[in-house]
C-alpha cells in the first residue's frame, strides 16, 4: 500500500510541476538596461552609450532609415536579433564613428555567423560613414550585382548600392563576403580596414572602384575565398575608369573578363588571379602599364595553375604606355581571345592597331603560345629572355 500510495504522490507532484511551469512567464532575455531601436526612421536621431550594463540597444526588425541623419556615437553597442538589420535609403545617412579605444559594435545576440542581415547603404548620403567601427556575425544581406552583364546576387555584411567612406573599421565572421559593392555603389575612402573570418571574399567590387580605396593599408585574413573580387560592367565587360592596381596584402580575383577602356597600371608586387573563361583585355582607348620589378613582379595567372585554366591577355592599344616590366602571365590559352588569334597567354593587336614592349617579362603554362601577335595590327618589342615562343596570325 505504501509503495502505491508514494507513486500516486508523485504523480500529483509531476501534474502540479507542469502546471506552475506552463502559468509561468517567458524569460524576458532582453539585456538589462538595454532600449529597443525603432524599425522606421525619418530625422535626426542620436544613439548613445547609456547602459553602463553592456548592450546599448537591441534590433529584431530591418530598420530602415529614410531620412536625416542616423549618428551613433563611440562605445555604443547594438544586438541584433535573427533577420534584424539596417536599411540606410533615399535621403537617409549613418554616422557612426567610434574611436580605437571606444569602438562602435553592432553584433548579432547569437555567435553564429549567419544570425543577423547587416548594413545595406542604399542612399548617396556625404553623411555615411563608418569609423572605428566593428560588425560581427552578419552576412544575410542580399544584393544584386550586374557582372559583365548579367545579374550576380552576392550576400554581404556590408552592401554598398550606393555611397560609404569607411576606415578604421572591422567586419568579421560574416556568412557572405564582408563587402559588397555593385555597379551603382561608390566607395569614398576605403582603408586601415580589417576583414575576416568571412564565408567568400573579404570584397567584391566594380574594378572602377579601385581608385577610391587604399587597400596596400587593411588586413584581410582567414576568409573562404581571400582575394579581393573585382569585376566589370556590361554585356562588353567595361572598366571605364582610370584604375591603377597597388601591391595588396591578397590577390586581386577576377571575376569576369575585365575589358580596360581607360588608362590602367600594375604597381610592382601585384598578383592578379582571373576565373574560368575570363580574359584581360586593354581597349583600343586604353593603355596598361606594369611596372614589376626583379624581386616584385607583376603576376596574372589563372584560378588553377594549369595550362588553359584562362583566356588570356588581348592587348588592342596602340598607346606607347603599353610597357610591361617584369610581368609573369601564366595558365592562358583556354581559348581564343579574339578573330584568330590562336591559342596563347598573351596577344597583341586583333582588328585594331596595336603595340606593346615587354621587359624582362615572363609566360609560363600557356595551352599554346607564349606570346602572339598581329602581322597586319600588332607591333611588339620583346626583352624577355624567356620568352621565345612566338606566334604570329
């Protein structure tokens, strides 16, 4: 009796243990002190550091800010709750400029990597600035980028679509890249950035962009693919800037066949990677000077460095620039870069008047010739030693 009796007890206690626990509130796991930002904004509006606790403020909508100035002063932190983000759009800005040792933090209430959207500045604001600023475990933002003419979507901590100056700062640990910046995006000052721990590339960007960033001054490290992407505009592949290439911590990645209608450089020390099916061409308009030396050369290889894992270098300028000093272009020949031009790692001249002088220069891994060039278009000087492989069409 005893037994059945202590068994029936225990049942009554296992009821009322249920019950007391489905009456209770849920925990309000809310950060103490912490206030909650609102999801639409229009005028002036300030972010302090209020909350001697931790976590200034919490987010679990895509804000957007459609007007005035968003300002966040330093060591502010915000906490962003899953599908939580910042839409800065139309007439709108974001401020934010912490210092090095009161940096301004916007990072997701989980550590998983792809827990909160991100930043996406939409707006051509003067007024969007990110200083000493870190954003972490973001990376669910989308944004749609026309490469060499059709529409790539890339998903990113930050998405530039329309202007940003950005410095001092840290992205880190996002599930796309860090930075993406499509073709109407415009970068004001890019440097003394750190970005890592990303899922793709640490940037992706228009090649025409280049100019407006110092990337010779950030760190990028421990990202899934680390190179810094570039690519080109429409369905003829246009870089219409001026762009001039300086040495960088990671390659260059071209994404796309990069067609140079403006005068181009390579600064001694860069090393420029070109995908699949990919080509580098200098425009009739345009010129390319490259300027490696003997201890830093100038590399353009391919992604796998493998005879034919690209197109190649067409050169269709007739500019008395086209110098190329202590160049090593690999892995071309995947096919034809133009009317009959053959197979091969470099060409010069293709129904355009074209020349080019080449010192000390190097082409390796080449699907067929080292170096080709027009006898109707092409004039070329060759200084290179090594490079005696040449065709003619």
């Amino acid at each position: 009796m005893k037994i059945i009796r202590t068994k029936k007890n225990l049942f009554i206690f296992l009821l009322i243990s249920l019950f007391l626990s489905a009456c209770r509130k849920e925990v309000d796991r809310t950060p103490l002190g912490a206030k909650k930002l609102d999801c639409l904004v229009s005028g002036n509006i300030t972010l302090t550091n209020h909350n001697p606790n931790g976590v200034d403020y919490i987010c679990d909508c895509d804000v957007e800010i459609s007007s005035g100035v968003y300002t966040i002063e330093k060591n502010v932190t915000i906490e962003f709750s899953n599908g939580g983000g910042i839409r800065v759009t139309n007439s709108g800005a974001l401020s934010a400029n912490g210092t090095a040792a009161e940096p301004i933090i916007m990072r997701g209430s989980s550590v998983s990597q792809n827990y909160w959207l991100g930043i996406s500045f939409e707006s051509n604001s003067t007024n969007n600035e990110l200083n000493h600023f870190q954003i972490l475990n973001a990376g669910m933002r989308a944004i749609g980028v026309e490469v060499a003419g059709g529409t790539n979507i890339q998903d990113a901590a930050i998405a530039v679509s329309g202007r940003l100056k950005m410095s001092n700062s840290t992205i880190s640990k996002s599930a796309g890249s860090g930075l993406v910046v499509n073709e109407t995006g415009k970068l004001f000052g890019f440097s003394s950035n750190t970005i890592q721990q990303c899922n793709n590339f640490p940037v992706f960007m228009y090649a025409g962009q280049l100019n407006n960033t110092a990337f010779n001054t950030c760190s990028f490290s421990a990202n899934t693919k680390n190179y810094i992407g570039i690519y080109s505009v429409s369905s003829n592949a246009e870089v219409a800037e001026t762009v001039n290439f300086v040495e960088t911590s990671i390659p260059y990645f071209g994404l796309s066949t990069l067609s140079f209608q403006a005068p181009a450089t390579m600064a001694s020390g860069v090393h420029l990677t070109m995908s699949e099916n990919s080509a580098f061409i200098v425009h009739p308009s345009s010129s390319l000077k490259i300027n490696g030396t003997a201890v830093k050369p100038v590399q353009i290889s391919g992604e796998n460095a493998v005879a034919g894992s690209w197109r190649g270098m067409l050169v269709r300028s007739n500019s008395t620039n086209n110098v190329f000093n202590y160049l090593i272009i690999s892995d071309g020949g995947q096919a034809e870069l133009g009317f009959g031009t053959g197979i091969t790692n470099l060409a010069v001249g293709e129904l355009a008047k074209a020349q080019l002088t080449l010192n000390n220069c190097e082409s390796i891994r080449s699907a067929g010739c080292q170096l080709s060039h027009s006898t109707a278009d092409g004039t070329i000087v060759n200084n290179s030693s090594n490079i005696t492989n040449v065709c003619t069409y």
